[in-house]
C-alpha cells in the first residue's frame, strides 16, 4: 500500500473550463483516477490527460446512477490501492453536491483528504447572466435552496422566510418545482411583480437567459422550452440583467466583430 | 484609442492562490494594469507579471480609501485610454463585492467588459474549515449575509426568516456586530446551543477555527482574539467540522510527516 494515497474532493464548477481553480486543474493532470459525476462537463473530462482512468458514477436525471454508499466505498477501495483519487463533482462539492457525506465517509475510514471547493452555479450563472447576487440598496444576501426533493413530495421549504424582497433567491435545479415555487412565494408575500429569472446551460456555448418576473416564470420558462440544468434566480436585482449582459453578446458575435471588440458595446 | 481594451472584472478568491480560477490567472499575467483592493493576498499580488501597473484602491478597515465613483472613472479612463485592465477583487464580485455597481458604470459608459466570478468566501471557508455548507437531514440550503453596516446604525435584517434551523447561516465580515447576530437570532426563536463556527484568515497558512455554540460565540471569538477577516457559520452542519477537518492538521504537520502522509488521518 501507497502510504501517500489521498483523495481530492474537487469542485468543478459550473462547465466552463476556464472557470476550474488553478488546484483542481494541476490534481487532475496529476491524478491515478478520476471519479466523476455526469454533471462535469465534456470540455473539463478533455484536460484529464490520456492514461489516467476514469469512472462516472452519475447522476443523470431520471437515469439510475451508483448509489452514494457505493461511490463512498468506491473511493475508499481506491485509495487503499494506493492511487491517487480525484473525486470530481458539479459546482461545489459542499453546496447540494453531497461532498461533505464523501468526505465523512473518507474520514470515518481514516482516509486522507483534501477538499477544494468549486465556483458554485449560484456565483457563475450570475457573473455569466448579468446579475449581481447583492447590490446596496436592492438586495442585502443571498439565499441559495434546490427545486429538487425526493419524487411526490412537496418542497418542504420555509417560504415565509424566503418571501423576503430584500434578499436574492437562487434555486438550484430550479425546472423541477417550478409552478410550486411561484406560488408558494406569491402566497407567502413576495410581490408577484418581482423580477426573476431562468437560466438554462449557464456559462455554456449553450446558455440562454428567460428575464421575466415571478408571476410569469414557469409559462415564460416553458415557452422556451428550457431543459435542465436550469438556475432560476428571483429578486430585485434580476432588473440589472438587461444592462450588465456581456456573455450572451459574446456568443451571439460574428467571429469577425468578435475579434476586433469582443462585446456589443461601443 | 485601442478599440480592443476591455475591462475583466475579476474576482480573486478567498487568498490561496491555488483558488484563482484559471481564467483569472490568465487574465493576470496579460493585463496592462490591475486595479485591486485590499483584501487581495499577497500571494495573488506575486502572480502579476513585472512590468503590469498595479493601482491599489482600498479598502482596509477604518482607513480611507478610494471612494466607489472614483473606482469607477478610473476603470472607465484606463479602458480609454486603451489598456487592458484587469480590477480584482477578493472573493466574488458579485456576493457582497459590489462587482455589479462597477459593471452598471463600465455598460452606461459603453465600455466592453466581462465578470470571472471568484471562489467567495463562504465557498472557501467551509472547505479548508471541515462545514459543508448544506447536507441531507442537516441543512436543506444556506444563507449569506454581511454583519457590516454603516457605523453606529443596527443590522436590519430578517431576523426571523434568518432564525431557521434548516439553512446553515454564513455571516460575511462577522466579527462586525457579532454580539448582534447572537442576541438577535437568540431572540428570534433559534437554539441557543445550535453550532457555529469562526474562522480567521480562512485558507491561509494563518487559519485558525472556533467551533462553538451560538450563545457562546461571541465570548469564545473575543478569548482566542480574532482580528477581522473572520467568517461567521452558524448552523447544524458546524457539528461536522471535528470530523471534516483536514486543512489546519496539514499546517500543524511538521514539514517530514507533511511529506509522508499529508494529513494527520491514519
């Protein structure tokens, strides 16, 4: 046995490669085996160089995946083999990516670990779709949730506390529940009027932004068809998007214009 | 005037340099000048290539520094006078780094810019201090808030919508008012003995953890003699932190024993 096997709970972030920290991408050319979930992105699977493995584990929607009990035992298997285990997770590993039941699992078995925490989807669907998550006078904090909760049952979510004006809501896996956050907020007292917004393949060649308003967002999102992933964000600071948008212009630029300013503007 | 100059808004992470994106990285070693506030490390500093113009624009607490309007027409006259400029702010621009007023003025002044969002500090702090910010059964989503306010006036926040067992509290800036935020979410209905967590200088060689309870907070905060920056995590997943470290064990590790096993596990 390697005494100095480890394993490397990594953040990927939210799919833009250039959006890895500079750890992730020197553990992942220097890993034996990468273990990842399908939510990694396709152009961040290209920088593992050829001859290390790789193992996905999942989780697509609807798709059956391993279980959390056999990647925890997965993880630990490697590392007693004495390879060097990056375990490579969507966003950040310690917000809705269960990196700390990982982690746990890992130090129970006195494991040795490192955690690198990711750009989470919260900070880059917002930098990517022109919404600054606080700003003075518009909104105070954030407040991040999922849409998501085990099949038939109902959010069990706190929805006085989240129907606050003052704060930006962002829900994680936001298509899934969509209809019963609107009313559910609407109902606890948030202004229906309250700007909101959808965004689909944030950071992605792909990404699209719906900018409507509360009342509106679940016809406006599925009048665009959006597919998951899908970051639904709700607050006065959705009302910025349409000034401070620069990614979208950027794909939608003719390679020519795009390379003499880069941007709409000017 | 260079029609290619740009302004890259840029957030630098938590301090360890390891957390830079690699975009920002990138945007560094190519910049013309880079405009950054304190609370950007050294480290990062060390990382701009000689010959890059540096400008420091604030802002240590209680010292004066360049006022927010001044930030802004000075990113706009460097963009037109045609430099590449990168401003760097520690964290995320956008949670509580006031990216987005910076972004308002660069688009009415039609200057072409775009937002790399940075590790934030909630994201890195409960990665090197052993907290998942959320974790099934314990935490359903989590919660950012800033424990600054403007001087002699009280935090006026939600309490009650604050005061919720389920969502772990992450308090930016929370030696500011600390004694508030215990009395006020005491008072709202939260347990007196739920867990919470300090930590200083999150993600550097200097870190340092105090794992307490609520009421105690602010008592045990004054007696270890913390010094601002310190990162306040209140909530259930804190119990986890004796466990899930793994970040001051490897700066406690003499240099030998680092080298052999990294960690303190096993």
């Amino acid at each position: 046995m390697n005494t100095e096997s480890m394993v490397h709970l990594v953040g990927a972030g939210p799919g833009d490669p250039d959006l890895l920290t500079v750890k992730a991408l020197r553990l992942l050319q220097n890993a034996d085996v990468v273990v990842y979930d399908r939510l990694v992105s396709d152009a961040i699977l290209d920088l593992i160089p050829p001859g290390v493995s790789r193992i996905a584990v999942g989780k697509a929607p609807g798709r059956h995946s391993l279980p959390q009990d056999r990647i925890n035992e997965l993880l630990v298997s490697l590392s007693r083999a004495g390879r060097t285990v990056v375990r490579l997770k969507g966003g950040d590993p310690y917000i809705f990516g269960r990196g700390g039941e990982e982690a746990q699992h890992l130090a129970q078995h006195r494991i040795a670990f490192d955690m690198v925490p990711g750009i989470t989807a919260a900070s880059a669907c917002s930098a990517y779709a022109g919404i600054p998550l606080t700003y003075r006078g518009l909104s105070s904090g954030v407040r991040f949730v999922t849409g998501h909760c085990r099949a038939d049952r109902p959010l069990d979510l706190d929805w006085r506390g989240l129907a606050d004006a003052d704060t930006t809501l962002v829900v994680y896996m936001g298509l899934a529940n969509i209809d019963q956050v609107r009313s559910k907020l609407i109902d606890a007292g948030l202004n229906p009027t309250t700007p909101a917004a959808a965004v689909e393949n944030g950071t992605t060649g792909r990404q699209r932004r719906c900018l409507t308003t509360l009342d509106r967002l679940p016809d406006e999102v599925q009048k665009a068809g959006f597919q998951s992933p899908v970051m639904v964000v709700i607050g006065r600071v959705v009302a910025l998007a349409e000034t401070l948008d620069w990614f979208e212009p950027q794909l939608r630029a003719p390679a020519a214009t795009a390379g003499g300013r880069q941007l709409g503007h000017g």
